[in-house]
C-alpha cells in the first residue's frame, strides 16, 4: 500500500511540474542598431567576463566562451559563442544551449587544454585553490568531468614531500601556460602573501611521458625576481633574498590575474598581470630562459611597447583590468582581449579588443573595439529591466528598458533605452531610437537618481500611458503622457516622488496594476529582500493615491541562498490573468524564475507556488520579466533581463511549442547551413518526396525569393540578402499530397 502511495505521489508531483512550464521556448527577433542587424541580439548582455576559447561544437574551429562575473556574485554565468568566421574574420553567433551544458562553477573560470586531446579543459575557483575538470565531449554532446576537486603541489621536492594547495584568492585568476616548453601545463600564481610570483612546474612529462596529469612541484617561490604592490611592479627584489614567509608577511592585495605569452617568440614566458586595486595592467618583459625566468622591464603603458609611448589605446579601466591571449579573427595569431574582472568599472563597453597585426612572432596589438561581442546585441550596462508600450501609437509594442547605469568616468549613469518596434503586428522586429528616452538623464542628474526600473499604466485615468521610474534610493517617480487618448507618447512631465511611495526595501520593482479588481491600478513592488508589497490605490482612477497593504504579500519569497546572495532576493514581479485567475511570475536575484497562483483569489493569503525554476530558465543574476503577447497569436511571449544588461527572449511560436499547429517539425526538413551567408539548402527527411517549393519572407512579411524543385531538396543562393532573420516556408509534396512547414532562417 505504502508503495503504491508513493508512486502515486510521484506521478502527482510530476505532473504538477510539467503543468507549471510555461508554453514558450526560446526564439529570436530581429534587433537593429544604426541600421545594422544585432546577430546576437539576446545573448544576455556582458559587464565583467573572463575569456577564453575552447571548440564547443567540436568543428576545429575555436569558440568564444565568456565567465561573466555579472555583480561580483560569486556564481555568474557563461556566455558561449560560436565561431562563424573565416581566416582574417571575426563573426561569432550566440548560442545558449552550451550554457546550459557548462558545471556550475564560481569566482573564476578559465580553459586551458591540459592534455592536448584538442579539448581545452576547465579551471575554476575552489576555496584557496583551484578545481579541475576535464572536457570529455564527443561530437553533438558538450560535457565535462570533475578530475581534480583542489590541485595540489608538492612544496618541499627536494625532501619528504608534502601537498598542500596551489594558492589562489577568489578574485584572482591564475596563469596557465606551458612555462619550461616541455608539453604539459604549468602554473603561475601569486602567494598568499600577494607579494611574490610562485612557479608551480608540471611533472606529468618528466613522470610519465605524457602531459595528461596535474602533478605539481613548488618550483620557484619568486618567478621572475619581482614584487607587486600599490600597482607598482618592482624589479629586482628576490635575487638575493628568500621568499617572503607567507603566514608573516604583510597581505598588499587580494586578488592578481595572471596572463602568460611569448611577446617577441623567444621562447620564454613573458607576463601581463592585473590587480584589484589598479586601473592599469604590468606589463613585464622576461629577458631570462624557459628555465630560469627574470624581468628585467615593466610598464603600465601596455600594449605600447617597448616604446612606452603615453598615447593612443592604453589598456585602462576604471578597475582591475585582465588581459587573455586568444586567436579572434582565425588569422593564426593570438590577438589580446582585456575586460574588468570587477564591478564598478566599464560594463557596456568592457570587451576591449586588440588584433595582433604583425607579420613577424614578436606581437604588434592594434585597438580595434571596445565592445567586442557587445556591439552585435542589446547591451544596456548594468541591469536590464524591460517595459513593453505603443510610444508611437501605431498599434505595434515598442520596448523601452531601464537599468542600473551606463558606467562612464568612474560613474554609473542611469538611462531609459528605446527600441521602436518597426516590424508588423505578427512579426515584430525592433530598432535602438535612442539609450536616452524622453531626455531622462536631464532628471538623473537634477534630482541625483540611479536604478532605474520603469513600469507602464494609466495611472492617473487620462486615457493614455504613463510611465512609473522606480529608483535604486526607494521613491517612485512619474513621467507622464500628456498626448491623450490615441496620440503618439508625450513624456514631457517629470513628477519627482509624485506619490510619496518609499518602500522599505531599496532596488524596488514595480508593477502597475489592478490588483484588487475595483477599477484603479496599485502598485505590486517587488522587494530587495525577496518579497512583495501591495500597494493600494485607495483614491480614484483619475486622482490616485496609495496605501500599504502589506510588504509580505501572497507569503511569497524568491530569496537567494544566503550563502552567495546574503540577504539579497531582488524580486520582480509580473502578475498576469489567466481565465480570471491572477498567476504571478518573480524574477530573482539568483536569475531563476518562480510561478505562483492564486487560485482561491484571496488576496490576503498565501499564493501557491507552482515552480522555483520556470522552464529551467537562468540567463543571468538579477532577472527581470515582461510575459506579454508580442506576436499578435493571443498566446503570451517572455522576454527577461539580467544585471549583465541584456535580454533574452522566449516565444509561443519557437520551434517545439504547438507543433501540430504550426505544421513544423524539426525531423522533417533539414536547413543548412543555418545561420547561411552564400548558399543554404532545404531538404525534405522524407524519402518519398517527390516535390519541393521554399518561400523566403523579410521581417515585414515580403516575400525575397522563391525556388521550386521536383526532387526533396533545394540550394538556394542568399548572399544578395540583407544580414537578418527570415521565415521559411518549406512546402513538401508527397505521392500528390503536400504540408507546409515553417522555420526561421538566419541570413549572415
């Protein structure tokens, strides 16, 4: 009996899972920015990322994946983008279902391929050390296997040995590199005194003749005979003196990155180190041997070297700039990246990239952006919080986005982004008007806000939309529409602290509705802590005023683990009616998304929750929500923000959501290649057909060419074709019977 209950309950609870996704998968729509398709324009946005590159899809071609820190949290998030270019280009696609496939690591996370297999390994944080795992793809599968919970070194070789852990701070990054030349990986990293350079020599080739294991010795206490401190690197200090005592000497920072190349291809290893407290990287010069290392030059002024010239491209940030020596236009030579490796400093131009230009093996780095990968997405700066709305009154939901601020000399400046919706009702596509909407910076600076989350409704009963900024500091300010009913938007009014709103919490997130169903909007906050607050309208539709109900609203509670997150939960609610029921859906800090319902309707108790993890969505820390029809099917779409400042978008209409009744099949017809640029085939999985036509439409609904063919396939020539997103419809015929399939098609 008792099994059988049991069995019961798990098919119960099951069921209840799969009743809690939502019907939405994830999609695409065409974004332009200066009249140039974003080709990844909801990959997530990027603010403090470590680089490196590893071959996900196993095609030889080498990858781009980001460890984007976010906040500073010690969890963030990979970003994985796919090699589309050729020798001499640089065209990377997103592609977020390697994401997924990545061990969830924290503080740091770098790729080395440690034993040449041709699969470049992971290394990350574990407490004081460093973790190991090891890439074991195979074609289509994208896995990794924990071979090393914390790498040890033998500090004592010449004596009895004795392991402890190779040192490294959470916001370090160790340097990987094969140091002697010998063929297996060493490593670099600073002591816990943070004053020296310690050289952990591999000894897997010497052991065993292969490089496959992570055997280490203490090698040398002081590589390079210098010191790092006050970002000040000091030549010259160890040549004649031990090693600092790691449990006496004085701590100067808490956290170095470590980047080893071979600048003038001489054969020795030299260095670019980063440090918490500095705006500049050290450049340092090892004149020495692949044996016995020595610096013997430094400069701040890198890559302008060895002229140390104080003009042009220096790499310079607010704070803590690391640097990663990647091959980005597949020319065969590794070009330099550099990017933050801590908040507060760049965040919507923080992918500094420098192409290696010379023609000899000594390096000759030329700036060439610095919003490598950000430039083809949306990227608002920190935190990405969406507002949908007709600015323009044509009948079509244009996006407006706030954020937390655009950092730009040593400030964060805080703005309202708006992308017009220039596509059709059905098949919507968007267009950057302006980061700067209705001159909201004028207001950001006269009343000093910051933070800011917008949410939309007729708040004060006048027929057209307002706009509610709700900032970081608690107040709630309006910027109102005077156009009236069925006009485009005029936001020409700034009411500052128009309804003496201050929440208990800072960060609040609003949204405008009516909660209590008696003809006015209220206000649903979300709250830092995790929870909500219910304010109600208790005047007029037209003459609003509010009162708190409660700031413990339906019990609900999106906290974080307090382990990562401390007391942090950063809810952002979107309530929304389902057949007359209220059902909720909150952001959270963690970047889970979480569903409640209301089934009872009582508002004054506890909602249910249904979910912790929608759809098993987390496209960054800090998630924000819009669930709207944005496609004009009556079925609702999501589109989520993160604090990395970017969105990612999920449809009704993407492929697998309502199969039978979008007649489309992933198994039946075969794109390729897709994404295409010059050629792309269509062909039908059916052995019997007998007929093929293909219809290609822009994002407007034009129909730009067409094709038939009595065989099952069709090569079709695209490269006359604008860079965007088209819809295919594929139409098979089959013994006289026919069906029409759709599909999207990306056009580079």
């Amino acid at each position: 009996m008792n099994k059988k209950l049991n069995i019961l309950l798990i098919f119960l609870i099951s069921f209840t899972v799969v009743k809690a996704q939502l019907p939405i998968g994830r999609d695409t729509i065409t974004v332009m920015e200066g009249g140039t398709v974003l080709k990844s324009a909801w990959a997530g946005g990027l603010n403090f990322c470590m680089v490196s590159q590893v071959d996900l899809d196993l095609d030889t071609k080498l990858d781009l994946v980001l460890f984007d820190k976010v906040d500073l949290f010690a969890y963030g998030i990979f970003r994985c983008f796919l090699n589309k270019g050729g020798v001499g280009q640089v065209k990377y696609v997103y592609d977020p279902q390697y994401t997924a496939k990545m061990p969830q690591v924290q503080q740091w996370a770098t790729f080395f391929d440690h034993d040449n297999d041709g699969k470049a390994d992971l290394f990350t944080y574990t407490l004081g050390g460093i973790k190991a795992y090891r890439n074991i793809s195979t074609p289509g599968n994208l896995a990794f296997q924990l071979k090393k919970s914390a790498v040890l070194t033998n500090i004592t070789p010449t004596s009895t040995p004795l392991y402890t852990l190779i040192y490294s701070s959470p916001v370090s990054i160790p340097g990987f590199s094969d140091i002697d030349n010998d063929g297996d990986m060493d490593i670099l990293t600073f002591s816990s005194s943070g004053v020296n350079m310690e050289y952990h020599k591999n000894k897997s080739m010497e052991t065993y003749g292969i490089p496959d294991s992570l055997l280490y010795e203490l090698n040398e206490y002081t590589w390079g005979d210098v010191s790092e401190s006050s970002c000040l690197v000091t030549l010259n200090q160890f040549a004649n003196n031990p090693a600092p005592d790691a449990l006496t000497a004085k701590i100067y920072h808490s956290g170095s990155c470590l980047m080893c190349m071979d600048r003038e291809g001489d054969g020795d290893k030299d260095i670019i180190m980063g440090d918490i407290s500095c705006s500049t990287i050290h450049y340092c010069e090892n004149t020495g041997t692949t044996l016995t290392a020595h610096i013997s030059d430094t400069t701040k002024l890198y890559p302008n070297y060895p002229n140390k010239a104080t003009g042009g491209p220096v790499i310079r940030m607010n704070s803590f700039p690391c640097t990663y020596n990647l091959d980005i236009d597949n020319d065969g030579k590794k070009d330099l990246v550099a990017s933050p490796n801590v908040s507060n400093s760049q965040n919507y131009n923080s992918v500094w990239y420098y192409r290696n230009a010379s023609s000899t093996p000594t390096v000759d780095f030329q700036f060439v952006k610095n919003n490598l990968l950000q430039d083809e997405m949306i990227e608002v700066g920190e935190g990405a919080y969406p507002a949908m709305i007709d600015v323009d009154n044509d009948g079509l939901l244009d996006m407006i986005i706030g954020n937390q601020g655009y950092y730009t000399n040593t400030t964060k400046e805080s703005k309202i982004a708006y992308y017009r919706n220039i596509g059709t009702l059905t098949q919507p596509s968007y267009s950057l008007i302006t980061r700067d909407f209705a001159n909201v910076s004028s207001y950001v600076n006269t009343y000093t806000l910051g933070g800011l989350v917008p949410a939309v409704g007729d708040i004060d009963g006048d027929g057209d939309v307002d706009i509610i900024l709700a900032e970081q500091y608690g107040k709630f300010h309006k910027l109102e529409n005077t156009a009236g009913p069925g006009n485009p938007c005029n936001f020409s009014v700034f009411a500052f602290n128009s309804f003496s709103i201050t929440p208990t919490q800072a960060r609040p997130y609003p949204q405008v509705i009516d909660i209590d169903r008696d003809g006015d909007l209220d206000f649903l906050v979300g709250l830092k802590n995790g929870r909500l607050a219910y304010y109600k309208n208790i005047g007029t539709p037209t003459t609003p005023s509010f009162t708190m109900i409660t700031n413990n609203f339906g019990n609900v509670n999106v906290k974080g683990d307090p382990g990562i997150y401390s007391s942090d939960g950063s809810c952002a609610p979107f309530m929304y009616d389902e057949a007359g029921s209220y059902k909720l859906l909150c952001g959270s800090i963690s970047g889970r998304i979480f569903l409640y319902d209301n089934i009872d309707g009582n508002l004054t108790g506890n909602f249910t929750r249904l979910d912790t993890n929608v759809n098993m969505i987390n496209d960054g820390p800090g998630s924000s929500l819009q669930y709207i029809d944005i496609n004009a099917d009556s079925k609702r779409d999501l589109i989520i923000g993160n604090y990395a400042g970017g969105l990612s978008y999920y449809s009704s209409k993407a492929l697998g959501i309502g199969v039978n009744e979008l007649n489309n099949s992933e198994s039946e017809v075969l794109v390729y290649p897709n994404p295409a640029s010059d050629k792309i085939e269509f062909r039908s999985m059916n052995n019997f057909t007998d007929k093929i036509s293909v219809e290609l439409f822009d994002v407007i609904g034009k129909k730009v060419l067409s094709q038939n063919a009595f065989s099952n396939s069709i090569r079709m020539s695209c490269g006359s074709l604008q860079s965007g997103i088209y819809t295919a419809r594929i139409t098979i015929g089959v013994n006289k019977a026919s069906k029409a399939i759709v599909k999207k098609v990306i056009i580079e």
